[in-house]
C-alpha cells in the first residue's frame, strides 16, 4: 500500500464552492465511461484516484454540511440534502478498495455532491435577489 494522500486544503468556513471543481467535475465521466470488464489501470492507480475522490467528497460533504443547517427543517431541500449526506456518509465509511468500482462509486458520489450544493447556491442566489428588491 501507498502512503495515504492528504486531502485537499480547503477554508470550509468560506462561502464559494472549492475552486477546483472542473478536474473533479471532468473526472467523473471519464472513469464513469471505462468499460466494466476492462481493468484499465493498476491498483495503485485506483487507490490514488479514489484517495482523491473520497478527500474531495469530504470536503464537498462538509460544505453541503453548513449549508443544510442553514435551511427550514421542514424543507424538502434539506430533507434531499441531508439523504445525500448520510449516503456520503456511508460510502465514505466503507473500507478502501482499489478498485475500479469503488472510484466510479465516488465519482458518482463527488458529481452528486457538486449537483446538491450547485442547487444550494442558486436557490441561495434566487432567495437573496428576490428578497433585497
């Protein structure tokens, strides 16, 4: 096994999304497209790729963390929102497999992520234009 790689630094307390999302974001269908009976890299090279998939969902999760408590308990965003947080959660918890598999599960996980607080920050937009007017 490798050494494990240190997540990326990231200011959670700030109030943009991580500021490099498009490798992320173009990650994901990449190894999405691989063919499920290739084996296209060697393990060392799943294990690095999920190390950086998980280190990102990690720093997404926390994000969409501050944002939900932020939200109505009654809210349907939020209701959504926290399910995506205990699925992080979970995935995240599972122990590390360098495997093909588990680096599309967290691909699908970190583009899911991004897709929650991408709906966060507009509906967040659209409540701040409509109510300063």
């Amino acid at each position: 096994m490798t050494t494990p790689l240190a997540p990326p630094a990231y200011d959670v307390s700030d109030e943009t999304l991580p500021l490099d999302r498009e490798p992320y974001l173009s990650l994901a269908p990449a190894v999405l497209s691989w063919p499920a009976h290739e084996t296209t890299l060697q393990p060392r090279d799943y294990e690095r790729l999920a190390r950086h998939l998980a280190a990102q969902a990690r720093v997404l999760a926390e994000s969409l963390r501050r944002l939900c408590i932020e939200l109505p308990e009654d809210s349907t965003t939020r209701d959504l929102s926290e399910i995506l947080l205990g699925e992080t959660e979970r995935r995240l918890s599972a122990p590390p497999r360098a495997t093909m598999a588990r680096v599309q599960n967290l691909a699908r996980l970190v583009r899911a992520l991004y897709e929650r607080l991408d709906c966060l920050h507009s509906t967040a937009s659209f409540r701040t234009a409509v109510f300063s007017s």
